[in-house]
C-alpha cells in the first residue's frame, strides 16, 4: 500500500469548533500577558470533602473560585474593564463570570459558556446551585445553540469575526450577551504541575490547571499540601503590571482562606 493510500477517514469539521476559531482570532489581537500562579487550596478542599462526607453532596471546586474570583474583582474593577467606540474605558460594578460547562452538539460535546451574573454579590452556595441547575438541564434539553450553527457557518468568516469584534467593543452588548471576564478549567494534565495557555476575548482571562501536592511547612510540621496551578491573563492595554500583581496576590489570599466555605 503507498503513503497516499494509507488507511485513514475523513470527518467534518464541527460547526461549533468554527465559533471557537473566530473567537481565538479576536483573542489573538491582544496585547496579552499571562501570569502563572499556585494557591493553597489544602483547606478548601478539605472543607468541600468533609461536607461530602458528612451530607453525601458534592460541592463544586469551580463554584468557589468563582465566588473568590468575583471578590478579587470587585477589588479592582479595571481587571474587568471594557474599551469602547470612544477609547474610554467602562467599569461595571457587576462582576458577571463567563465559565465553560460541557455541553452535547450531535455526536461531540463541547464546552459553552454559561454566564454567572454578579459573582461578586452572590454566596457560594447560591453559584453552586447555579452551576449544579444549569449541568442538570443541559441534560434533560437539548442544546439550544445547536441548531443555529449551520446559519452561523453560512456567514463569511471575515463578516463573523467582525461581528465579534463589534460585539466586544460595546460594553453593554459584551456585558449582557458574554459577561466582563471568564474562567475556565483545563483539568488535570497527569502527574505534576501544569498550566494551561489561553488567549482570551476579556481584559482578564482565568485558566484553572491541574493540582499538585507537595510538602510544605504547616506550623511547626511538614505535611502534604494541594496547589491549584492558575494562569491569569491580563489585556495590557488595560492592565499593568503593578495592579496585576496585586490582584493575583488578593484572589490568591481567598482562595487560600476559603473565601465563601465558612458554615
């Protein structure tokens, strides 16, 4: 058998694949840092798997970094700051998160972006109940995005791509359609460290990697601790070096006190 008669198969590209790449190139406009970071998590997830075994209910890791996310936001609003028409700048006093849930399109499943609105006045368990309602009725629906796809792809793709650049450059339309910034989990990638890479649409873009355990000075005793690796990505145009790194430190500091867990 010759190289071009190798066995192979040939699939169509997904038509939701083709928003994450008019999205990407938008993303790929920026002028993005990133910054990686590890947080103690030991006690939070100590406090999540005593509430598990004492109720039988699992809460959900992501639902508490976004309540620690909010905070650290609300602390400085330019984190999420939207550029207008103009070239002014917009603070919002709500922080609306846009976070990735797994979702089914025909035979793939992909992650959308489900928007928790002002994640900086909410509890932990409110984000939670959020998070939990909306996994369940993506289950029980079909998804509603599914069915537009074949219309979006219809359209040229430099007309789709200006259309996302109008969308983010419109504060109010940015805000109500995809919120102000957003978070978004890579998982575990095996054993170690690792960070995941993004390049996001938002002033601030969030990318939870793995956790990793090492030993570490508790008190007076050496003992196993979990580290969330964290990626922060910040516009530059926007944002500076100085207050990005103060934002880091303060969402690092309430993650690693269990911001929203306590009762």
């Amino acid at each position: 058998m010759s190289k071009s008669q190798a066995v192979h198969r040939v699939v169509p590209f997904p038509r939701l694949r083709q928003v994450y790449v008019d999205t990407l190139h938008l993303g790929h406009r920026k002028h993005t840092v990133h910054a990686l970071i590890e947080a103690d998590v030991t006690d939070a997830r100590r406090t999540i798997a005593g509430y598990k075994a004492r109720t039988g209910e699992t809460l959900s890791f992501t639902a508490f970094v976004l309540t620690c996310l909010g905070q650290a936001v609300a602390g400085n609003r330019y984190m999420h700051a939207f550029r207008n028409w103009r070239n002014q700048q917009v603070l919002f006093d709500d922080v609306d998160v846009a976070t990735m849930i797994e979702v089914q399109a025909g035979d793939e499943r992909f992650p959308l972006a489900h928007v928790i609105r002002a994640a900086n006045k909410r509890t932990f368990r409110e984000i939670h109940d959020e998070i939990r309602g909306h996994q369940a009725a993506r289950k029980q629906q079909p998804n509603p995005y599914e069915r537009l796809l074949p219309l979006y792809t219809l359209v040229p793709g430099p007309i789709r791509r200006l259309v996302w650049k109008a969308l983010f450059r419109s504060p109010h339309l940015a805000k109500r359609n995809a919120g102000t910034t957003i978070l978004t989990a890579v998982g575990m990638f095996g054993e170690g460290a690792g960070w995941g890479i993004t390049m996001p649409l938002y002033t601030l873009g969030v990318t939870l990697g793995s956790i990793v355990q090492r030993p570490a000075l508790a008190g007076d005793q050496v003992e196993n601790r979990e580290y969330l690796c964290i990626t922060l990505s910040f516009d530059h145009d926007i944002v500076d070096g100085a207050p990005a790194a103060r934002f880091a430190q303060h969402l690092k500091e309430l993650l690693e006190n269990s911001h929203g867990l306590a009762g």
